[in-house]
C-alpha cells in the first residue's frame, strides 16, 4: 500500500443529542487516538459508540464540542469528504455487484479508469489474504470472505482511519478468533488509524492498543491499554465490566497507607485503596474470580469468607466455582485445572481467602450488571 | 394424478376441494376464459346482420384487424395512445420516484403517516370524481386560470385542455399510486447501510441513485411502470373528462364500437389494446432485466 498513512484523531468535549431526544446519547466524550493506533470503544450495548462512530465518520454532526482528524475541525465535512472510512457492522456489501466493483465503489466515485479499479482490487485482496476473487458476487462468499471484501473495499479509498462497527458479531467464534489477529495485522501492514467499537471485551482487550470503555450513560470511564483496564480499573464500572469481578457493597471503616479495611456483608475485608477513600465512604471491594484461593486453615478476622459450593463448570484448563456466601451473596472462583488444587463438590462447605494486594477498593457507583 | 387428488383431499377434505372447483375453476371459466374467447372469435367474424348469422358470409377473417391500420385516423390514435401512455408513465415514474424514497428511506413518525394519508385519502373518492375535480381546475372559468389571471400572467385563459396536457397530467395524478407502491416496497427493502456506505465512499447523491437504489429497486420500477401504462392505455374516463377532440384515445374508438353495435371490429381493438399491454410487459422485463418470478415478489 502506498501512502496510507494514519491520521490522529481528536474527539473535544463532545456531546450528542438527537432531534427530539430527552438526553445525550454521549456526554462529553475526550479521547485523543493517536496516528495509526488501534483504538477500541468498548461498552455495553446502547451506550452511544455507535453514535460516536457516526459523529467521526460525518453521519451526525456533535451537538457540542469538535472532532478532528489530523488537527483538522470536520464540522460541516460530510461522510463523502472525510478521510474516513466506515466498515459497518452488517457490511452492507454491495449485493447486486461484483467483489472487485465492491472495492473498486470508492475509486469509481473518484473517476479512476476501469482497469486501474481492477488492478487496485486484486492488490487490496492480496493485503487482506483473499486472492482470485475479483469477479465473484458478494453473495458466493463465506461471512469471513465477505468481511475482507468489506476491508478492502473500505481501504481502497486510502483513508486514514477506518472506523470498524463490531464488524465481527456475526460470525461464529472461531471466524471471530480468527479474524481477530487478521484484522490486527492488516491495520499493522496498512498504518492506518483503526476505531473499533464493539461491547465483546475479549475483541477489544485482544486486538487494540489502548481502549475506551464507556458507561451505559454514554460517557468514557476510562482510556487505558488493556493490561492496565484489567488489573488498575479506576471506576467500580470499568472493574465490573472488564472480565469477570466478585463485587462487594461496603463502607470504609479505616485506612492506612495505600490500604484500606472495609466492612461487608461478609466481614472485614481489607484490599488495597487507590482513590484514598475515607472512612465513612461507600465503597465497593472487587476480588477477581482467579484470586481467590480455598483458604488452608481458619484465619483471623478478614479476607477470609465461608462459603457453600453450589455448582461447578469444567471449562478445560479451569474450573469455574460458584459459591454462595452465608449472606447468600454469590461468588465466583476460578481454579487452574493443574492438579494443585482439590476436586471440590457441590453442597460442600469451603473457607475461601483472597489476599489484600488483590483486592480493590473502589468508591460506590454504577456496575454494568447490578 | 392419484397422489395429487389424496393430498388434496387430505389438506382440504372432499368439500374443501368441490367448494374451490366450485368458486376458482368457476371465476377462471367464466369470468376470464370464456368472455375472452368469445372476444376473440367475434373480433375475427365480419359484421354481418342477424339473419345472416351462420349463413356463408360468417367466415372467420383478418379484417376487423386490417381496418385499424388502414383507416390512418384509427392507425394514428393507437400510435398516440402508446406514446402518450408511455409519457404518462415517464412523468408518473418522475414524480413517484423521489416521493418513494422519501416514504422508503427519510421520513419518520408523523410525517410518514401525513404523506401517506395525502397519497391514500384522494384514493377514497371516485375516479371519475376526482377526475371532475381536475376538470374544475383546468377550465376556462377554473381555478388555475383565474390564479394566473389574477397575478396578471395571462390576459385571457388558457385552454388548458386542448391538445393531450390535460388527459396525460391527469393519468398521471390519478395512477400514481400505483407506480407509488410498487417503487415504496422495492426501496424500503434495500438496506440503508448500503446508501450510507456508498456516501462514505464519496459517492454523490446521484451516483447513489445510479449506482445503488435503482439497480436495487428494479423490480419495483418494472411493476410500477407495467401498472401505470396498462392503465393509461386502458383508461377511458380520463379522456373522456379531460380531453378534447383532438385527445382522443385509443379506448374512446373501442367504446364507440361498441357503442356502434360493431363488436366484431371493437374486439379486435380491444384484443391490439390487450397484445399491446402484453408486448410492453416483456420489454419491461427486458429493459429492467427482471424475471417473472421477481415481478411476483
């Protein structure tokens, strides 16, 4: 590919209300994508990455705030003019023509002769591992075939970002796997600008360079790279919503250094504090299901719960427990299947124990699933 | 032939099977089969009087047909009858087109509902009455004229009747429904993701339309115009309101045959017309490249 390269992308305080609607479907959105990043908007559905999309490929322009790419104000810049381009999440392939009038779409537009079209077709199918296709219909393709049609043919305008709308969704797991590490080379080998929106985080946590998680209010959480989303979550949302958490509603009885003692439903529990919480807060305390271990003996006091073992999940290389606490709070534990661990039953009564440096305390607020 | 009568029977039980013989196999022959073909067989009978019904003269003959393309005022109005049908169904396909995708594609809610209640409502009245309704516009002491001759346009009304103006607009009014529908359900089937992509590709409008809704709405069109034109060339109230001599209509020269007590030579028109109809309906299909099977969805 020649000349491809990324643009930046800044989206400024932006807010967006729809004719007619009550509220924002986003709510002061600031999130700076850098050149050629692989930059992910993860949330749950109906939380406006859809609508953020549109407002940077130029279907919706912002009620308040700007988007800019490559320092550019694209107010007033329709979807036609903008150095985007969109690859939706049904396609929307070009049913009735070929693959190569499919990629060739955007160069047609351009006034590029029929035979350079061709030629950039087969190149564009090369680049996204699809050869020898150029002349068949759309609809003789398989779903994943049809998804680098889509690519391609969204590449071949030479954008500098490609705005991806959970593309993926429709194809069956392995195909998703798959093309998940496809999608992240061909935005390697192209250098352009990638904006993915999509509410699996297994997508968003595997393929980008940093990621947006944002609430069902319509608002960004928190923008991290996906080690640090998982493990130094800074909203009780983003702990919730980022891989599987045990949340506990509690107050924080005191404090000391980075660590804090909170009490719950099931007891003292002690984790670490990295909002500086005071006494007297609402917080919650998130123990992730791999940190939990079944305690060896009785331990005084805290971070120590007992619990009945109702049902198991052999799922291969773990096992998943759900537990239930006294306070029938239910629990999730996830054990290594590597023979350290003893086989438990259901019905059985086990102590489980979590260390303090694993637990995290987080001020009280929305959780995805409640 | 066996197996055929048991399924029937177990799907719809003997009575089942003689109530639909009954009511479909009677519509089919007497209603659609046998007026046509008598039609046919009187439109190749000369016109003879009662007495010599059955005598030697009563031979079948072409000449009933022979006499439309040689008497050329006859020949001339089944010329101008296709032409003007087929302008009626241009200018119908010109105003429906942009009125059905914004039904199909823009409008929401309440202007949804408005736009298809003005394009139904007008629908409840009377052909003829509506027809009336233009003739009242389009006269002399009508509105129209005296609009134009209030803001001083014209000094003196414009007979807006002479010639095929009046009968052409007033099909054209009057059918639109019919190309309206037809084009509506073609377009609300296509995907607007695909018209979003096509704009984020950097395509006009125009090229939009070009390239993407109508290709998709091919069928829609070909029905729309395959409706509009049978029904253009088959009106006779239209004319009849509308027009003046000079207007006439193919439909008029049957009905005066009719009228004539010739129904030898007006089944002949009447079978050209119905020929006509046909030959138009395969070069549709032709043009728009659509099968039948498609034209049946």
């Amino acid at each position: 590919m020649e000349h491809v390269m990324g643009q930046d992308v800044a989206i400024d305080n932006v807010s967006m209300q729809y004719d007619g609607a009550a509220g924002f479907a986003v709510t002061d959105i600031n999130v700076d994508i850098q050149a050629g990043e692989f930059f992910s908007f993860l949330g749950p559905s109906g939380c406006g990455k859809t609508t953020l999309l549109r407002l940077v490929s130029g279907f919706l322009e912002p009620t308040k705030g700007a988007v800019r790419i490559g320092g550019k104000n694209m107010r007033g810049i329709g979807p036609n003019k903008r150095p985007t381009a969109m690859i939706f999440q049904n396609l929307a392939l070009f049913p009735l023509m070929t693959v190569a009038d499919n990629i060739g779409f955007g160069l047609e537009v351009r006034g590029v002769s029929r035979s350079k079209r061709l030629k950039k077709a087969t190149e564009l199918l090369e680049l996204v591992d699809l050869p020898a296709v150029e002349k068949k219909r759309v609809s003789d393709l398989s779903g994943g075939q049809m998804q680098r049609v889509a690519i391609a043919r969204g590449l071949a305008v030479q954008p500098s970002v490609l705005l991806l709308d959970e593309p993926l969704s429709a194809l069956d797991l392995k195909l998703r796997q798959y093309m998940r590490t496809e999608l992240r080379k061909i935005q390697k080998r192209t250098g352009v600008t990638f904006i993915y929106i999509t509410h699996d985080q297994g997508e968003a946590l595997t393929m980008s360079d940093r990621i947006g998680v944002m609430s069902a209010a319509g608002v960004i959480e928190q923008v991290d790279k996906a080690d640090v989303l998982y493990n130094h979550p800074k909203t009780a949302f983003v702990a919730d919503f980022v891989g599987d958490n045990n949340a506990f509603r509690a107050v924080v009885k005191q404090t000391e250094g980075d660590c804090a003692a909170v009490e719950t439903s099931a007891g003292m529990i002690r984790g670490r504090n990295p909002q500086r919480l005071a006494p007297g807060n609402e917080a919650m305390a998130f123990i992730r299901p791999e940190a939990i271990r079944i305690a060896a003996e009785k331990q005084p006091q805290h971070n120590q719960i007992g619990c009945r073992v109702e049902s198991l999940s052999f799922e291969g290389a773990f096992v998943t427990v759900f537990l239930k606490t006294g306070k029938e709070q239910q629990l999730v534990m996830r054990q290594p299947n590597d023979g350290t661990t003893p086989l438990l039953t259901a019905g059985s009564a086990i102590d489980i124990s979590f260390s303090e440096k694993n637990t995290l305390l987080l001020a009280s607020g929305e959780v995805a699933y409640a | 032939m066996r197996k055929l009568w048991q399924n029937a029977k177990r799907n719809f039980g003997a009575i089942g099977i003689i109530f639909i013989l009954l009511t479909v196999g009677g519509w089919l022959i007497f209603m659609i089969l046998l007026p046509q073909l008598i039609m046919l067989d009187f439109s190749f009978r000369p016109l003879l009087p009662l007495r010599k019904l059955g005598g030697p003269e009563d031979v079948y003959t072409l000449k009933n047909y022979i006499v439309l393309f040689s008497t050329p005022l006859h020949r001339a109005i089944f010329f101008k009858t296709i032409w003007s049908s087929v302008i009626v169904t241009s200018v119908a396909l010109a105003i429906c087109y942009p009125i059905s995708y914004y039904l199909a594609k823009i409008a929401r809610g309440a202007k949804f509902s408005w736009l298809m209640m003005g394009l139904i409502v007008p629908y409840w009245i009377n052909e003829l009455l509506r027809l009336f309704a233009w003739q009242l516009i389009l006269a002399d002491a009508g509105i129209l004229n005296q609009i134009l001759m209030g803001l001083k346009i014209v000094s003196d009304p414009i007979n807006f009747r002479a010639g095929n103006g009046a009968v052409i607009m007033g099909m054209a009014y009057a059918y639109i429904l019919f190309m309206v529908f037809p084009l509506y359900n073609a377009i609300e089937s296509l995907d607007t993701n695909q018209v979003d992509a096509a704009r984020d590709l950097g395509a006009s409008w125009l090229r939009i339309h070009r390239r993407i809704v109508i290709p998709h709405a091919k069928p829609g069109i070909a029905v729309g115009c395959i409706m509009t034109f049978m029904l253009a060339a088959g009106s006779i109230a239209a004319p009849q309101l509308l027009g003046s001599p000079s207007s006439f209509w193919f439909t008029q020269i049957i009905y005066t045959n009719f009228e004539c007590a010739n129904w030898n030579q007006g089944a002949a028109y009447a079978m050209v017309l119905a020929i006509l109809c046909l030959i138009f309906i395969m070069i549709m299909l032709k043009i728009f490249r659509v099968s039948l099977k498609a034209l049946a969805k």
